[in-house]
C-alpha cells in the first residue's frame, strides 16, 4: 500500500509540473504561429516571472499579487523588446529562419547576464499561495500550491482559447499564423501582431514562473533547462498547437516523475529525451498534428 501512496504522490507531482512545462510549450506556439520562429528566449520568460515577483515582494515591499501582476508586465515588456530589438530587425532583412532562432538564444543570455547582474547569483522562492495545510487523500498528501497550478493552468489555457476564438485580436492573430499575406491584403496589421505574440508568449511564460517558483525556486541561469522541457512538450504535443502542447507537458511531467521513482533523479532528463525521441520516430506530428 505504502508503495501505491508513493506512485500516486509522483503522479501528482508529476501532473503538477506537466502542468507548467505545458504553458511553456503554448508560449513556444503562439510565436510559432504567428512568425514560424522557435523562440528560445522563452525560458528566460519564466525565470523573470519568479524573479521580478521576488524583487518587488523583497525590495519595494509590494503585496503579492501586485508583485505577480507588475512581473508579467514587466515580462511582456521586455517580450516586445525582444520582437523589436532582436527578431524585427532580422524579419525586415528577409534573414534566415535559423538566424532568428539563434538570435533569441542570444537573447536568452543577455536577458540571464542582465538579471544576474541587477540581483545576484542566488537562488530565490516565493512564498506559497495558501498556507493551508495539504488535503490528505488516504496517504496521498496534496499540497494547495499543486492545487493552485493545475487550476491556474487549466484556466489561462481555457482563457486563451477563449481570446483566440471570441475577440477580433485573437482572431487576427490565428489569421496571420493561417496566412501572413493573405491577412495582410485583409488589413490586418502583421507587424503588430507578431510584436503582441512575443507579448502574450512572454506572459505566459512569467505565469508560468509564478506559479512554479513557490515549489522550486528561480536563478537567473534557471531558464534553459524549462525552455528545453516547454520545447519538448510542443513537439509532444503537436508544435503549433497550444492544447497539444499542454497536453504534451503534462505527458513529460509524468513520464519524468515515474523516472525519479523508479530510477532516480538522474534518469529525470533522460526519460525526457527518450519520449522526444519515441515521437520523433513513431509520430513526429505530435499527438494533436495531422498523420498525413
């Protein structure tokens, strides 16, 4: 029994940061659709989530939801910088797609450079959102922080279905992932949305971190390995769509926790790389992309 209490407590565990590397992976898509660019900055999205939360709840004192909602402005900020300053540029010189890709890696650094020098090199956590004792279930303990992200995932991946399909921006968004041009003879403004993709994926990626940081920690080199595991999900999941994408984190989340059970914590990356490679041999369209 004691052993079915530990594999039902990774499970959630599991679920719980699936549930994270899955928003990761919706941020991958947005800018996918919209520009066809693999945005490897993304991962610096979610350290700055955490951190700039940390910063204004440690240094300016400010309440905590305060501080969540200037960090994802702050991060969407600094998104639209990383659309004008590094990939616009590129776009307007007709440069290579890889060149663009590279680009935002580099943006990645300078983004992690910059943190660790305007803070330090020390890692940060945040306080839980409840202090609310975990919900036991027999002998499976549940933690309200997990409660909090699976709710909280659930929700802003409902919300930005509802953003895509109800409102004229979001419909003008799907328009130009469908067809640039043909959206732009449309009048839809192209420029303007690819700036309000790196928006929206750059807040979504400091969701994430909020949400995470209070069950791990942030530093300013923790964005990397996350972009990889977000990455890992939207191939899972079918790059280019964001439901398949967080349903494919969910699935690394998982399948890595079940790793560290049976395995240990060292086998975490490996089995990571392994379902990457499984659907990249059995079904490289994801599990919500097309057979054909």
């Amino acid at each position: 029994m004691d052993n079915m209490h530990l594999v039902l407590q990774s499970l959630i565990s599991g679920i719980s940061i699936g549930c994270v590397y899955g928003l990761i992976g919706i941020g991958f898509c947005v800018i996918y659709n919209a520009s066809g660019i693999v945005n490897f900055a993304q991962g610096a999205f979610v350290m700055l989530g955490g951190m700039v939360t940390y910063v204004l709840i440690e240094r300016f004192q400010m309440p905590y939801v305060v501080a969540a909602l200037g960090a994802i402005v702050v991060t969407g900020f600094v998104g639209a910088c990383v659309e004008r300053l590094v990939v616009r540029p590129l776009w307007n010189r007709s440069a290579p797609m890889f060149v663009m890709i590279l680009a935002t890696l580099a943006a990645q650094i300078v983004i992690e450079r910059l943190t660790y020098i305007l803070v330090d090199d020390q890692p940060k956590t945040l306080p839980a959102f409840s202090d609310l004792p975990p919900i036991m279930l027999g002998g499976v303990a549940i933690n309200f922080q997990s409660l909090w992200i699976m709710a909280g995932s659930v929700l802003i991946v409902v919300a930005l279905g509802l953003f895509f399909k109800t409102t004229r921006t979001g419909k003008a968004m799907r328009a130009v992932s469908i067809n640039a041009e043909a959206a732009a003879l449309q009048g839809i403004p192209v420029s303007l949305m690819l700036t309000l993709a790196f928006v929206l994926s750059a807040m979504l990626g400091a969701l994430a971190g909020i949400l995470l940081t209070p069950t791990q920690y942030t530093a300013f080199n923790m964005g990397v390995p996350f972009a990889i595991s977000g990455f890992i999900a939207a191939i899972i999941g079918g790059f280019g769509r964001p439901l398949g994408a967080f349903l494919g984190g969910i699935a690394l989340g998982l399948i890595q926790a079940m790793a560290i059970l049976g395995l240990g914590a060292g086998f975490k990356n490996v089995a990571a790389l392994s379902l990457l490679l499984l659907f990249l041999f059995v079904r490289p369209s994801g599990l919500l992309g097309s057979t054909r």
